[in-house]
C-alpha cells in the first residue's frame, strides 16, 4: 500500500510504498477515506528535537483519520466490516492502575498512532477494537476525521463548569477556535478568543466567536471592560502553547478562577506563582481525549448541530500532501483534510 513515510532522518515525508499492516485477533484493520494533518505531523516532517528524540525511523505518520473497516481479527465482537469508522489514536495498555480503574487517558504506558507505531497517513490503518469509534451518519466524513483535535477542544472545554461563566480562551489555532465554539454550546456566558496572527482572528470572526481578541494591539483589561466584565474570567482554556499568552491569562482571571491547558509550550517558561496562590486558581492539565467520554460528547455536540466545517480550509488530495504541509507550516491554516480516495 501506499503511504507518507518518515524515512529518513532528515526534513520532510515520503510517499512510499509498505506492507498493509496484518491484524491480530483484536485488531481491526480500517481503509482510510480522509486524514487531517495535525501540528504534530509538522514536528515530525520538520524534524525537530522533540521528533529526534521521539519517532522511531522509518514510520508512517499520520493519527487524525476517518474510513471503513476492511477486516476484523478473529476476537473483534463490536465491529464489522464496511462500518464507517474514526478512533482513538492513544493506545493504552488496560492493566495499568489508571487504566483498571476506567482512567485510559491517564494511562502510563500510552502509545501514540502515527508516532510510536504506524499512522493514517496510509492506505491502511491496524489499531486495537478498543480505540475504534463507530460514526453516525449524520456526521459528515471531513469533521470525523477532525475527531481527534476536535476531542482536544472539547476535553480541555469541558474540564470544568462553563454555565453562566465568562471564558477566556488563549489561542485561536484550530483546537482554540473549536474550543471557543464548544463553551458557548455548553451555556457560558461570554466567550473571549485572543491570538496575534491576523489570519487565525480572522478565522474566528468568521465561524462566530462573539469577542475575538488581537492580543497584540488590545490589553484584555480593556476588552473587559468594554463587554461589561468587571472582576475577571471564571474559566481560562490555554489552546496557544506561548507563555505571554498563559501569563495574560492569569492576570486576567477572577479569584478561584479555573484554567485548562492544552497548549504546549516549546521550552519550559516561568510564571508569577503568587498570582496563582493569591487568586487561588485552579490549573489544569489536558492530554489528549478521555476514553470514550469525550468521543461521546463529541459526537452528541455534531449531531446537535455544531457545524466544524468552516474550521477545514482546505481540502485535498493526498498526493497534493506537500501542499497541505506547505499550509500548515504557514502557521495561517485552518485544518488541513486529505483525501485517500
Ligand atoms: P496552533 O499552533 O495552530 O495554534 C496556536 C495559536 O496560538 C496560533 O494561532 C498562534 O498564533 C497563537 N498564539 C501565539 N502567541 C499567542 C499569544 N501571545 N496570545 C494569543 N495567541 C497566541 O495549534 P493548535 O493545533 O490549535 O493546538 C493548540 C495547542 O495545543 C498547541 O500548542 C498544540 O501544540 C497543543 N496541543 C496539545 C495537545 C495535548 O494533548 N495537550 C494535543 C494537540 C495540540
Ligand atoms: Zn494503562
């Protein structure tokens, strides 16, 4: 089969051609329709110290997906062949006590799909019955392959009570915009975007976002009080990974104010601890989705209408891979959908 190979230790992806993975008896084996490039993706095609130091050469990258199952392992019982299907790109090892106790995503031996073993950027895909999701129909093929930065969002979203609440979201990549789309649907009470980059507070003008924020012009103390909010934000989502943008967060918080954070910061940073001591925060961290808590929630949000498609900007063929890359590197891209076939 074909599929996007990190081959060489060097910058860059390959289109290769490697064996279809074999299922064993709890495996089921999926013929990926679509796959969606995730940050990630660009780490490991840009080879940077984290991908040096992580991915194992050669592999097949590639973890955001959805497609249709082409064959079951013997022991599969919940699926069948020709069923339209997305799944968990964390694979956890079920014996851990985390896992034991119903706490995959907190699993200690997780391994990562298209990372530490063979991805979605292929015309097949082998992972365990356990992480496959079954989709229904009216979610259409383009956002299920989203599902997994999509259940970043709504993790990170959902971490703490957002009813009647004033959200602050640092960050309006993808995950940020999703995650903001995703507070208001679940009831808080003003929602405040921020980022720096004129063509992602674009984006999140355009899907809605009621206060969007350019956080290089405008001090949020002014954005608060011009939207009518005097003592600060109840719940701080951190989906940009820039310390001054974290930082601007505390600051801008309400004593007991709650922060969820998602965004990874490329090198460790400091922050005034006091602030959080005094305040009395609580922070957060976000791995990941939780199994399959957050694949139910996602789904129940599509399917009561929540319309992801405005945050796909471009759509296509996989052999058209350098350009999405090219997209995504930009830093200015939506979420970047490729097609199998
Ligand atoms: P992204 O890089 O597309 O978006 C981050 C955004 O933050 C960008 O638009 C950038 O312009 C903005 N930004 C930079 N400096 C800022 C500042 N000072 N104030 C406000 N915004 C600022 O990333 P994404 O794909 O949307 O993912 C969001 C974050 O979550 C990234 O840091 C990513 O690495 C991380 N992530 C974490 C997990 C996890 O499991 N913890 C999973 C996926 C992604
Ligand atoms: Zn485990």
């Amino acid at each position: 089969m074909r599929a996007l190979v990190k081959s060489k230790p060097e910058v860059g992806l390959w289109m290769e051609s490697v064996p279809v993975p074999e299922p064993g008896p709890n495996d089921v084996l999926i013929r990926v329709k679509k796959s969606a490039i995730c940050g990630t993706d660009v780490h490991i095609w840009n080879w940077d110290q984290w991908a040096q130091k992580t991915i194992p050469v050669p592999m097949v990258v590639g973890h955001e997906f959805v497609g249709e199952i082409a064959e079951v392992g013997s022991a599969v019982t919940k699926y069948h062949v020709g069923e339209r299907v997305s799944g968990e790109g964390h694979i956890v090892c079920g014996k851990c006590r985390n896992c034991r106790a119903g706490r995959g995503h907190l699993c200690h031996y997780t391994q990562g799909v298209g990372v530490n073993r063979p991805g979605s950027f292929a015309e097949f895909l082998c992972i365990p019955e356990h992480n496959v999701v079954a989709i229904p129909d009216e979610v259409p093929d383009e956002v299920a392959a989203i599902f997994d930065p999509f259940g970043n969002a709504v993790h990170t979203a959902l971490s703490f009570d957002l009813v009647g609440e004033d959200v602050l979201v640092t960050g309006a990549g993808p995950i940020g915009i999703m995650g903001a789309m995703v507070a208001r649907r679940a009831g808080a009470r003003k929602v405040v975007i921020t980022d720096i980059n004129p063509a992602r507070l674009e984006l999140a003008r355009k899907v809605g976002i009621d206060h969007v924020v350019d956080a290089s012009r405008q001090d949020l103390t002014e954005v608060m009080n011009e939207i009518g909010m005097t003592e600060g934000f109840d719940v701080g989502l951190e989906m940009s990974g820039a310390p001054p943008a974290f930082r601007s967060m505390i600051d801008a918080m309400n004593n007991g104010g709650k922060i969820a954070i998602l965004g990874i910061a490329p090198v460790a940073f400091g922050i005034d601890w006091n602030k959080v001591i005094f305040k009395m925060l609580t922070l957060k961290g976000i791995y990941g989705r939780e199994m399959f808590e957050t694949w139910y929630k996602m789904i129940a949000f599509v399917q009561g209408g929540l319309d992801l498609s405005p945050i796909i900007t471009h759509r296509i063929r996989i052999d058209e891979f350098r350009d999405g890359f090219e997209a995504m590197r930009s830093g200015s891209s939506g979420k970047v959908v490729m097609d199998w076939y």
